[in-house]
C-alpha cells in the first residue's frame, strides 16, 4: 500500500509540475501571493515555472532514488507547507482558478494541504522509519 501510494505521489507531483510548465500556467498564477512578486525579484510566472520544476523534479527524485526516499519525502512535506500561503491568498483574494471559483471551494481546499503533507510523510518512509 505504501510504495502504490508512494508511485501514485510521483506520478501526481510529475503531472502537476507539467502543468505549471505547460497548461495550467495561468491557474497557478491565482495562487502566488502578491507579497511573494511585491518582495522579491520575480513575477508570478517565474514563480509558477520554478515551482513547477521543483514539483517534477520531486516526482522524478521519488522514482529514481529509492534509498533517498526518506529524505525527500520530508522535502516534499516542507514543500507542501511553504507553498500552503499561496492557497490561503487565493481563498482570502478570491481568485478563481481549477474550479475554484466559490469562497466555499476555496476554503474546502484548505484542509486538503496537510493530506498532502500527510501523504508525502507516509508514503515516503521505511518501515524501520515508521516505529
């Protein structure tokens, strides 16, 4: 259960990194805080395909480096954190973006970020890791 669960993660991370490449640019943007683009250097776009590299990079990291999959699970779980704000901006603005287009939708999305979280943390530790 917990590797199916573990490749399921890879492949979703890789998806969604591809998407902040290629198609869903635009929705992403929704979701960089404005204090992010107003403090540093950079504007939503950049932060989009960054972010995307990153979260493909994670997917391909979960595949190809069994041994590290500890480690980077807890990355993938810090990540899924840090990029948290993003969501709480784009309920709090009310900017629509993946069918996120009601206060309510917004705010349910909310409680799916510590799944994430969850789900990088289980599914990435060895059994040893586990006890």
């Amino acid at each position: 259960m917990r590797t199916a669960l573990r490749w399921l993660l890879a492949g979703a991370m890789i998806f969604a990194g591809l998407s902040h490449l290629f198609w869903a640019r635009r929705d992403f943007q929704a979701q960089v805080p404005d204090a992010v683009v107003e403090k540093l250097p950079i504007d939503r776009d950049g932060v989009v395909v960054a972010s995307g590299a990153v979260e493909a990079l994670f997917g391909v990291a979960l595949l190809a480096l069994p041994r590290e999959r500890s480690r980077i699970g807890a990355l993938l779980a810090a990540f899924f954190i840090a990029v948290f704000p993003g969501n709480v901006d784009q309920w709090r603005k009310g900017r629509s973006a993946f069918g996120l287009d009601t206060d309510r939708r917004r705010f349910v999305r909310l409680f799916f970020q510590p799944v994430l979280v969850a789900w990088a943390w289980w599914s990435t530790r060895q059994p040893r890791d586990a006890a």
